[in-house]
C-alpha cells in the first residue's frame, strides 16, 4: 500500500512539470523549446500547415486538396501577396502569381505540365489585363493592352518557318497596321 502511495505522489508530480513544461512552450513559442531541446524535427508531415507571426496573424499557408497544391503568403494584414500553385492532372497547370495590396492580380505566370505551353500576363492596378505573352503549339506571341484590356498591339510568330505578324489595333478594336510573313514549308 506504501509503494502504491509513492508511485501516485510520483505521478501527480511528473503530471504537473509536464503540465508547467507544456504551458512554457506554449507560452514562450519555439525559442524556449530549442534552448531546453536542441534536436530539430526533419520532417514533418502534415496535408496542410498554417504559418502564424507572434501576433497570431496567418503569415503563410501551405496546403493540398486532391491533386492540387499549393503555397499562399500574406502581409501583415493577412492579404493574399504572392500564390504558388498546381491545378492538378485535369488541367495539369503550374502557376505562380502577385497581388497587390488591394488583392488584385499584377502579375502571374504558368506553365501547362504536358509542356505543350506557358504563359503569363501583367494587370494594371484595376485589375485590367495590359500585357499578355505566351507560347505554345501554334507559336509565340505578346500583346499590349490599353486601360480597357482592349489588344492595341499584337506580335506573333508561328512555329519552325510559320512566319509572323505585327498588329496595331485603334481603340475601337478595329485594324489599323498589319504586317505579316507567312512562310510554306516546302
């Protein structure tokens, strides 16, 4: 019975320095955890994980969802800043894009995973898309785009001997400037 009251007294005690040991660390963050414990996870394995900065605030989510995954950073003000991504098999895309801090798309770039094409794009502060480039199976192009997103400048040049064309567009859409070269393959 002695023995039996002794392991219980040792038991209540280990509990509560475990229990003060938990509270330090949650208390004091990971700093107080590596200076009583150097050792450093190598992996850790997680289908998402949401990175806070010492205010709380989602700094940066990493996560999956199928096939898709995905990288997301915020600013202090927990807006979406720069996203990194997978679409996944069925539309088999990698993209990387900006926000500013409006949470509009300035800049994004992708790249189809069958290699068959990529692509990005500049938008103006509205949101509007200005500068478009991309290449792929039927050639290479860009395109300038006014305050509208309407194409006043296109360049493009197919593929192998495909030839090319330089197009100015008015305001209203219409032809203004064509110069093209397309070539035969023999």
């Amino acid at each position: 019975m002695q023995g039996m009251k002794a392991l219980v007294i040792v038991a209540v005690v280990a509990g509560a320095f475990a229990g003060g040991a938990v509270v330090q660390w949650a208390m004091g963050g990971c700093a107080s955890v590596r200076a009583a414990q150097p050792a450093v996870a190598e992996t850790i394995c997680a289908r998402s994980v949401t990175i806070v900065d010492e205010a709380g605030r989602e700094r940066m989510f990493i996560g999956m969802d199928g096939e898709k995954v995905g990288l997301l950073i915020r600013d202090p003000e927990e807006r979406d800043r720069v996203a990194l991504g997978y679409t996944g098999p069925e539309a088999g895309y990698w993209a990387l894009g900006f926000m500013d801090a409006s949470g509009q798309p300035r800049f994004g770039c992708g790249a189809r995973d069958d290699g068959e094409a990529s692509g990005g794009h500049v938008s103006d502060g509205s949101g509007v898309l200005r500068i478009s480039f991309g290449e792929g199976p039927t050639g290479t192009g860009i395109a300038l785009r006014n305050d509208a997103g309407q194409e006043r400048l296109g360049i493009g040049i197919g593929p192998g001997a495909g030839g090319g064309d330089f197009v100015m567009n008015d305001a209203e859409g219409n032809t203004i400037w064509r110069a093209s070269q397309h070539i035969q393959a023999e």
